[in-house]
C-alpha cells in the first residue's frame, strides 16, 4: 500500500523470568509516599500517573458457549488540576441480548488532610449511570468523588462477554505508567498466538498447568505517548500487545476448530447482517424535489453529485462513527438523523435507485487508526462510506461530510486502504468478484494555498495593504470548517493570534458553497514592522499559514503523517517608503530534500520603490517513516529560516 508500512512499531524480545511487581495491589492499600509525591519521577511535566494498570482475562468453555471474564485493576497518582480528566470514567459495552456487562464495580479517592492521615473517599454506586448509545451498546459511566490535586484514584471491575474475543491490552498511555501487566487464563485445548507492538523491554511468560494455560505480560516504567504534529493516530503507536486464537483441538471429544477467520466470510457475514447488507435492499421513499432534479440530468455524475448533496443537505449526523444502521436506514430516514453506519447505507440504497454501481466500502478514519490488511477483524474499522464506480473512475462519497465534494476523497480517509463490500461468490476467483481491498488515493487531490500580498511601508513604519488567499483542495475543505464556527473566530485564529499587531479594516470571502472554485478571502490590513536606529524589519512570510515550523525535536516516535501532497505559494508587491532603501534583496533560493519530495524556491526583485518576491513550495509525499525524521529536521529548520528571514530597510545618507 503505497510503501506505508502498517505495523509501525516490532515486537522487540521477551525477557525469561519471574514476572513480579513492587507495587502493591491491594485495593484500598495505597503507599502514604505515593500521596505525598509531587511529580513523576518518569516525566515531571506529567499531569498524572497511573501506579499500576493490571487485568486478569479467564477464558471459560461450557456446554453452551463460551465465556470471557475480565478483572481490571487501576491505580492512579493525579498531580495537578490538568491530571483530574482522569477521574471521569466511561466504559461502552454491547447491552444486546446481554452479551456484554459490567459487574462488582468498586471506585475510591484517597486523600491526606490536615494531619497527614489518608482520608478514603467511597464511589457511591447510585453515582453510576448506564447510559444507552444505541439499540446495541451501553455506556457505563462516573467520577470519582473528592478528587483534587494530590489524590490518587483506584478502581476495579468484571467484565463478562460471551463473544470469542479477548481485547487488546495496552500498555501505554498518554500519561507515563510505572507497571502494567496482563495476564491471560484458558484451557489448553486453544492455542492463542501474542503479538507485541513495543518499542522498549517487555516481559512476556507462559505456564501450562492443570489443563489451563497462562501467560503473563507485562512492562515497566513507559512513558507517556507524547502528541506530535502530523501523527496519524495514537492507536497506530500506543505499546501494547494483542492475543489471537487460532485454534480448538480437543483429542478426546475428536474436536479439531480452525478459529482463524479470513475477509470473504466476514464480508458474507456482513451481507448477511440485518443491521447491514439487509440494509442496502431498502426502498428509501424519494422525494419529489430529488425525483425532478434527477430527471434533468443524463451524466452519471451529475447524477451521482445530485444525490450526494441531496443526502448533505436532507440528514443531520449526530456525530457517532458506525458501520450499522443501528435504527434501520428507513428509521433514520424518516427522522432526518442518524449515525455515519446509517447515512451512508442511505446514500448507497439512493445512488442505486439512480442507476449507479454503488457499493459499501469498509474504511478507518485517520483519527481511528490504519488498517492492517492481513488481519481480519472489522475492529479495524470505524464507518462505513460509499464506493462509486462510473467507468474507469472510482469515488468515495461521504454523506455526514458537509464540505467536501464528490469528486475529493474524504480528507480523514485519504492515503488508507478500503474493502469493498459485495457479495462473494466462493465459487469463483477473488480477482472475479466486486469485493476486495481497494487503495484509497488520489495524488492530484492536495492540500493547496496561495496568497498575493500588495502593501507599502509609511514612513512611520507600518505595513499596510491587502491579501488576496485562495485555499484549494483540502485546504478549503479545513478552512470551511473553521468558518462555519464563525467570522470573529475565524478571524481571531487566522490573525490577530498569529501576526503581532495586525489590524484588519476590512474582510470578505467568496465561493463558499462552490465546489469547484477556491474559497477566497480578501483582508486589509495594517502590521507595524519592528526598527531599530535608521533600520526597519519586516516578514514577507504572510497569510500562508507557514509561520511556525511545527518540527523542532530532536527525536520523534511517530512517522509523519500528511495525508496527502502540499502546495503553497506565496507572491506580493510592498513599495519601500520614500527616503528609506533596500539594505539587500532576499536571496534567489532554492532547496530540494534528497529524494526531490519536497521543493522550496524563493524569487525576489526590486522595480524602482517595490519590493516583488514569489515563494513556492511543494510536498511530494503524504507520508515519511521515523527513519526520515533527521532528514525533516534539518530540512525544516532552514525552511523556516528562509521563510521568516526579515527583509531589512534603512534610511537613505543625507546627501
């Protein structure tokens, strides 16, 4: 898939041994020094601290099923009033049919008062509410009471579900953890494979007794996963460790159970889903104003574009990601509301009644992580979208995505990979059959910005004129999302918290609701230029949103993670005031990463009292490793030294 890699982080060693803690793990035990402490000695800019994370997974087969215990122990030093987020606790679970609760739930807060004895603060368990999301999950939730800076939060629970799956166990956090350990129980008849994504000493350890088996693993001192900029997503980088089962075999009773699932049964197993392949045979009641649009139109893409902004307009996401339609795509239809899952069903079921090829595609929003292909498990995906095919083109139409047209890929799916959904035919060839992996990618869909700046300098000093920006691409599409919160706000972010000084007179947009054409803004503006003596000092560096170089650490965890290829251009025209001169133009400029994926040049000329300079610069790729950071560093830091050189004037010598 386009050279990225979907494993980021490898398994590193298992270290032999007994697995132990210092800790102790007694509820209601805690360690008066802990209480007292005032910082992580990991990090000490830490907000919190959780002073062990552990759980127990029982694995329990009986005659009519299967049955998974969960026991989760946590223990957590909060340090100042940035840390108390921790003490509020949500926990989702499929209610349905009792599949999945949440039992024998005990939560205290512990504190020291004026004396220096630990006050212990009990959850009340009227305090714990059980929220429904939806016809098949419940949210458990509540916070801890008497929390403040200093305390240390504890909490226990069983969790039982009756589905095949054990979850994911992760080591790390946000916040830095000193031990975490997970232990997995169950009969030796199964065998369960652990794959590890770690980057620093694991223990992993596994014993076989009485029939059962049990292995343990467990980390130390890892510190919390910092946010980086242009990091795809946590989850693609958190430590953490996953169980798979593979297989039953039981000599005795004869039994021999290949639990290793491949995507053409769980693509038939969706199709057969009342909550989604059901879905797509729905006769969505049209409307009339739909009807007579589609009427006039004879291309299938105007057709497609039509019910597409049709779906925008006529429903209201609520904000939940979903690949079902929870309620039924008619329930959601009728109430103009719904979940992505029930959306976009509609929006397939409409883009079929027009004639078009129209599938599901399966996909995993940036936010929700990438998607390893050679591991089925429909976890891995968050929503649902529709996939189009009209003649050799492809497109990929979201219906909760009010502001991105049809013919850009979503920017929080761009540079993924999808599965299509159909039917599958095991009688025929994959290569045969509608269904299947498709990369999601489109290297003429960028991120694209340009702005012309023409100004003068007073003889006072200020910089004054008038911007011209043009946002393109993904850029209008981020930049709509900001106005829609408003033009004071969007004008505050935009200015007044980015360039010291500046006073706008005047500003206006155009082409907001015109896909095809660029959201446009026009400013008048005054900025002061800094002086010193018989010097003054001013950026040509304006309105581009290039001001901050986002890449100053020296180390990174995280590969970087565009998205998608970027291009910016920056021109203008600012006339030297008189009795004042150029000290010296900017140079002529051009730098070129090594492997040519990222290009910067900067032109500048003077004609007679004006100053005229055009930069440009393009990102090639949407994406570079870890492995590349130093390159990025270096490359970045004369990048923004380039950009955000001062541009020097000073008085003329008397004659």
């Amino acid at each position: 898939m386009l050279g990225v890699s979907l494993l980021l982080l490898e398994t590193t060693f298992a270290q032999k041994g007994k697995v132990t803690t210092k800790e102790t793990e007694d509820f209601g035990v805690v360690k008066k020094e802990d209480l007292l402490l005032k910082e992580s000695a990991l990090d000490k800019s830490a907000a919190a601290e959780v002073i062990f994370h552990t759980a127990m997974q029982e694995i329990g087969v009986y005659d009519n099923g299967i049955e998974i215990i969960l026991k989760v122990h946590r223990r957590v030093k909060i340090f100042n009033d940035k840390g108390l987020s921790e003490a509020d606790f949500k926990m989702n679970y499929i209610a349905r049919n009792g599949i999945e609760s949440i039992t024998k739930l005990e939560a205290q807060t512990y504190n020291l008062d004026a004396t220096g004895n630990v006050v212990i603060t009990k959850l009340d368990k009227k305090s714990i509410f059980n929220k429904k999301v939806d016809n098949r999950s419940n949210q458990q939730i509540f916070t801890f009471p008497e929390v403040k800076s200093g305390s240390i939060i504890e909490y226990k629970y069983v969790f039982r579900t009756s589905q095949p799956y054990i979850r994911n166990w992760q080591f790390q956090e946000d916040i830095p953890v000193r031990y975490s350990r997970f232990q997995l129980d169950y009969p030796e008849e199964y065998t369960i494979i652990p794959m590890f994504q770690t980057l620093q000493e694991y223990k992993h350890e596994k014993k076989q007794s009485a029939g059962r088996v049990t292995q343990t693993a467990l980390m130390t001192n890892i510190p919390g996963l910092k946010d980086e900029p242009f990091i795809s997503c946590y989850d693609d980088y958190w430590q953490k460790v996953s169980f798979k089962i593979t297989n039953y075999y039981s000599p005795a009773a004869g039994v021999n159970r290949n639990y290793t699932v491949q995507w053409p049964r769980i693509v038939k197993d969706l199709m057969e889903d009342e909550d989604f392949g059901t879905q797509l045979k729905r006769n969505i009641p049209r409307t009339k104003e739909l009807d007579e649009q589609l009427k006039l139109l004879t291309k299938p893409e105007e057709k497609m574009i039509a019910v597409h902004k049709f779906v925008k307009k006529n429903m209201e996401w609520d904000g939940d990601y979903r690949l079902y339609a929870l309620n039924g795509v008619k329930s959601a239809w009728s109430s103009k509301k719904g979940n992505s899952g029930e959306i976009n069903l509609i929006l397939i079921n409409l883009l079929k009644d027009a004639g078009l090829k129209a599938f599901p595609i399966l996909v995993s929003t940036r936010e929700h992580g990438r998607v390893n292909t050679t591991d089925p498990r429909l976890g891995q995906f968050n929503t649902v979208m529709a996939y189009v095919q009209i003649g050799e083109k492809t497109y990929y139409l979201d219906g909760t995505d009010q502001h991105t047209p049809s013919h850009v890929i979503p920017d929080n799916v761009m540079y993924s990979e999808g599965l299509v959904i159909s039917q599958v035919d095991f009688e025929r060839s994959i290569s045969e059959q509608e269904w299947g992996w498709v990369v999601i990618w489109d290297d003429k869909s960028k991120y694209s910005q340009r702005s012309h700046v023409t100004a003068s300098i007073s003889p006072e000093g200020v910089l004054s004129g008038e911007a011209y920006i043009d946002c393109m691409g993904y850029s209008k599409t981020e930049e709509l999302v900001c106005w829609k919160e408003g033009k004071d706000k969007f004008m505050e972010n935009h200015f007044t918290k980015t360039y010291h000084g500046i006073s706008v007179s005047d500003f206006t947009t155009n082409n907001v609701d015109k896909d095809s054409l660029p959201f446009s803004q026009k400013v008048k503006f005054t900025i002061p230029t800094n002086s010193s003596g018989d010097y003054r000092y001013f950026s040509i560096n304006l309105f581009c949103g290039l001001e901050k170089n986002p890449f100053i650490a020296d180390t990174r965890v995280s590969d970087i993670f565009y998205g998608h290829n970027q291009g910016y251009t920056l021109s203008g025209s600012i006339r030297i005031p008189d009795g004042y001169e150029l000290e010296a133009l900017p140079n002529n400029v051009r730098m070129i990463m090594p492997d040519t994926s990222i290009v910067v040049s900067r032109v500048a000329q003077q004609e007679g009292p004006n100053m005229q300079y055009r930069i440009t610069l393009d990102y090639k790729r949407p994406f570079y490793s870890t492995d590349e950071y130093p390159l990025i560093l270096d490359f970045h830091k004369k990048l923004y030294a380039m950009l955000n050189e001062q541009v020097v004037i000073k008085k003329k010598a008397r004659p």
